[in-house]
C-alpha cells in the first residue's frame, strides 16, 4: 500500500508540473487528484455492485479496490496534516472523515465482511463528489458561469 500512496504523490507532483503557470495552483492539482480517486471509485464500485455475486459477503477480489481507496485516503490525509503545517489551513473536517472511512475498511477487512456495505458506501458515497469538485475547480478557476451552475 506504500507503493499506491507514493504513486498518488507522483500523480500530484506530474500534474502540478503539467498544468500551466496560470493554473499552476497546489488546490488546483490536489483537487485533480480527488477527482481522479472519485471517479475510479465510482466505476470501480458500480462495476462490483452489477456483476458481483452477493451471496458472500467478503472481500475476495474487491481487495484491491480497497487497497486503491485506502491509499488514496491515507494519501489525502498526510497531504491535509502537511496543509495544515504549512499554511495554517485546519481541513479538520475532510481530516476526521479520512480517518473514519479508514477505521471502516480496516475494521471490515480485519474481519472479511461488510464488502456489500463498504462497495455500496463506496459507491454513494463518491458519487457526488465529481460535482462538488467541478464546482470547487470552478471557483478557483475563476469560471463564473460554471460555478453559478
């Protein structure tokens, strides 16, 4: 799992140079990142939820999924304490829900089951944040008419 946090720095370090100048912004780029992990996630779990066999409630091949969202939230947490140390910015709110839905997978993977409560939280839970952060790029982007919608 070390290895999927690096990869999720490296993807925030290879955007951040990827932008433009203009845009060239560390909310910007971070915001890129939750987009991604939403989006991924979102697939991800619908995929599990229409083909899936619900029968056993375990994590047998929905392990990797977990493996990725976990990496993302534990990723999204040092990036929130860093904030936090740098720039004074308390996201103690995003830092507490981080935490809870990684006590949530620990606890369900500790005892393999929950996988059909985990995917559908997963799932739910995601769905609205593509929105929500085309919104935040928006306002940040100076994008009025896309934020007003």
């Amino acid at each position: 799992m070390i290895e999927q946090i690096i990869y999720w720095t490296i993807y925030l370090l290879f955007l951040h140079l990827l932008l433009p100048k203009k845009y060239n912004s560390i909310t910007i780029t971070s915001n890129l990142v939750s987009l991604t992990h939403a989006i991924i996630t979102i697939i991800g779990s619908a995929y599990f939820i229409l083909t899936e066999n619900w029968e056993q409630d375990n994590f047998n091949n929905k392990l990797w999924f977990i493996n990725l969202s976990a990496s993302y939230f534990i990723y999204d947490c040092l990036f929130i304490i860093i904030n936090i140390l740098v720039n004074s910015k308390i996201s103690i709110i995003f830092l507490l829900h981080h935490l809870l839905i990684l006590s949530v997978y620990y606890i369900t993977l500790t005892y393999d089951y929950g996988a059909k409560l985990v995917i559908f939280t997963i799932f739910w839970g995601e769905l609205t944040n593509p929105l929500q952060i085309t919104w935040v790029l928006s306002r940040n982007l100076k994008y009025s008419k896309i934020e007003a919608y």
